[in-house]
C-alpha cells in the first residue's frame, strides 16, 4: 500500500469515542492536551468547560467546570483509546451503547459509544454558540418523540439538524441537537424563517394544522395574483379575506417563499400528504412567478394522480391543478371530481371551497 492511501486508511480509521471523566475535570484535560502534542495528527478531542461563581472558603471564586455531563470526546482510533484509558484509569471511563460503563477497554469493542462525525461537528458548533451555561439535556430527559424534525437553514446553526421545542402558537424555537445516547443540547432560538421541517413527529397533528392554515391563505393569495395579471377587478362579492389578498399580494407572497423554504423538502408519509403538498407547492410557484418549477411539478403531479383513491383528495388535486394552469383539460377533470364529492362523506365544507373556487377561477379565466 501506498504511503498516501495508508495514511488515508489510518486516518479515516478514527472515531469519535465518549469517556466519561470520574473527576478533576481539569486534571483530565491537561492529560489530553498532551496527548493531543504527541500524536498531533491522531488525535483530538472536545471537552468543553464554562466558569461559573462559587463560595470557596467563605469567598467567591471563578470555577472552571465541565459543561456536559463530565463527558469528554476523543478523536482518535482505537489502539489509542484503549492506551489512554488503560494508563488513566483513574480519570476516564469508557462509555458504551446503552449509557453502559466498563472499566476494561479490551471488552465489547462494537459496543462502544460512537459519535458519527456530522453530529459531533454539530454539537461543537451548538455548544460554541453559548456563552456561559449550556442547558444540556440527558436523552431521557428530552421528549424526542413528540418534536417535528428540522434542519435549519443559513444563520450561525446554518446545516443543523435536530428536534424542534415549539412554544405554544409559535412557528420558531429551539432545535434539540442529539448527541448519539449521551445529551441533547438545544441551540439558542431559531426564527421560523432558518427552520426547514424533514418530517413531522409520528402521530402528530402539526402537519395538519400547518397544512389547513396555509390552505387559506395561498387560495386568496392566488387568486388576488390572477386577478392581477389579468387585469381584472375583484366582483362586488368578493369576500374579506379575498379583498385584503388583493390589496397586499406582497405579504402573500412572502408567506409562499416562506412555505417553499420551510417545507420545500419534508418527505410526506402518506400519499394524501403527498397530494396536498405538490398542491400547496404548485400554487406558491404560481403566485411567485417561478414557472420553469411550475411546470417541472405540474408533470409530477399529473403522473402521481392516478395514484389517489380518496375521492375528497383527488378533488383536491384536479381543483389547484386547474387553477396555477388554466387548462380546459384540467377544468374538465376538476367538474368531474368536484361532482363525485356529492356523495362523499364528511366533506361538506371542503365540497364547499372547492366549488366556491372552482367557479372563481373559471371566472378569472374566462371559462364560466
């Protein structure tokens, strides 16, 4: 083998591995310092402190102490590792998978703890982010079951992905960062413009919710588009939600990139989910202008159509496809949809706003 690819091979054999320091955390660090100086291109390591104020001896210090738990995280392979804890045994202690300890580093070597190095560099770029304590949170501790998926997009945690902490009623929060079975470490508050949702908690209704909200507002802000670029005025029946989507198609633009952003790449679970999404983003292309997207998905949605059984969904789909393309083919497939919704069970409402809509844009397109 090559000097190079040995080296590569050697290189690339490096994990990061968790130890847990039994105590003199300070002690423990100068220990991998110097480890770090003689094996300066095998090994690294990541143990991060903060100073906090304490009552010593009846005065007030500035004490150095650990951020995360006591853990320590060593970049090396593992020859290494197993040299560090055997010649300190008094300092550190190997974790394994399941939150397991062993003192005999020669035991159970697929069982030790692994950080993947995509989560370590997030976890360091979350911790750095912090200046003074770090809520770090043990697993058990965080309710990541409940929580959508996210990755946030541009920003300091630009590429971070981790579980979404809402507060009631608000779209932003805290992305919880996983740290393999050790902690989960909550990064400062993200505005809802730098979070893109992968996918939703199981069972969750979120989906649902943001899904019926967007829905009113991107058919006003559609329309009120047409209307425009027609050059039409609105009819005297025009309602109020309509009326104010006309008067700042601006803000309802706004709201589509925003949709576009946040939920350009979450991967629905179901094929009624599917449906509703190539919907909502077919319509935020049209409102903004991007038809080269528009008509890429249009292709998409028109071969995933054959795919939906539900008859309220398929309604659904023909509607909106009729509305962004105006199409005479599109309008006749939507009166059929539309009419097999009479006999459709609980779908009063959304038989409702379909007609209603239906029969607006067949207005704004002149095929009343």
């Amino acid at each position: 083998m090559s000097e190079p690819m040995k080296m590569m091979t050697e290189r690339s054999s490096r994990q990061w591995y968790v130890l847990k320091c039994r105590r003199q955390i300070l002690k423990s660090r100068d220990i991998l310092h110097e480890l770090r100086k003689s094996h300066a291109e095998d090994f690294e390591f990541f143990l991060p402190t903060r100073f906090v104020v304490e009552q010593v001896g009846g005065r007030r210090r500035r004490v150095e102490k650990a951020v995360a738990f006591n853990f320590a995280f060593v970049n090396c392979r593992y020859a290494l590792l197993r040299q560090l804890v055997e010649d300190y045994a008094h300092l550190f202690l190997l974790q394994y998978r399941r939150m397991g300890q062993s003192d005999t580093p020669c035991l159970a070597k697929d069982r030790l703890l692994v950080v993947p190095d995509a989560e370590m560099e997030m976890f360091m770029r979350t911790i750095g982010a912090y200046d003074g304590t770090v809520p770090a949170l043990l697993p058990e501790e965080a309710d990541l079951e409940k929580g959508d998926r996210v990755r946030i997009i541009g920003g300091q945690f630009d590429g971070v992905e981790g579980i979404l902490v809402t507060r009631q009623g608000k779209d932003g929060g805290r992305v919880l960062v996983k740290v393999s079975e050790v902690m989960c470490v909550p990064t400062l508050e993200i505005e809802p413009e730098y979070i893109e949702v992968l996918e939703f908690a199981p069972e969750s209704r979120h989906l649902y919710k943001k899904f019926d909200s967007y829905i009113q507002k991107i058919r006003h802000t559609l329309k009120a588009c047409l209307y425009h670029e027609m050059g039409l005025s609105l009819p005297p029946a025009a309602g109020e939600h309509l009326r104010a989507a006309y008067a700042n198609t601006g803000k309802g633009q706004t709201e589509a990139a925003m949709f576009l952003r946040r939920f350009g790449n979450f991967r629905p679970a179901t094929l009624n989910q599917r449906a509703r999404k190539l919907v909502f983003m077919l319509m935020s292309y049209k409102v903004l202008g991007q038809l080269k997207a528009m008509d890429e998905l249009m292709k998409e949605a028109e071969d995933f159509e054959p795919r939906l059984t539900a008859v309220t969904q398929l309604a659904f789909l023909r509607v909106y496809l009729y509305a962004v393309s105006g199409s005479r083919k599109h309008l006749t497939a939507a009166l059929t949809a539309v009419k097999a919704l009479e006999n459709a069970k609980k779908s009063d409402l959304l038989r409702e706003m379909l007609n209603e809509d239906l029969n607006d844009f067949r207005h704004i397109y002149g095929h009343s």
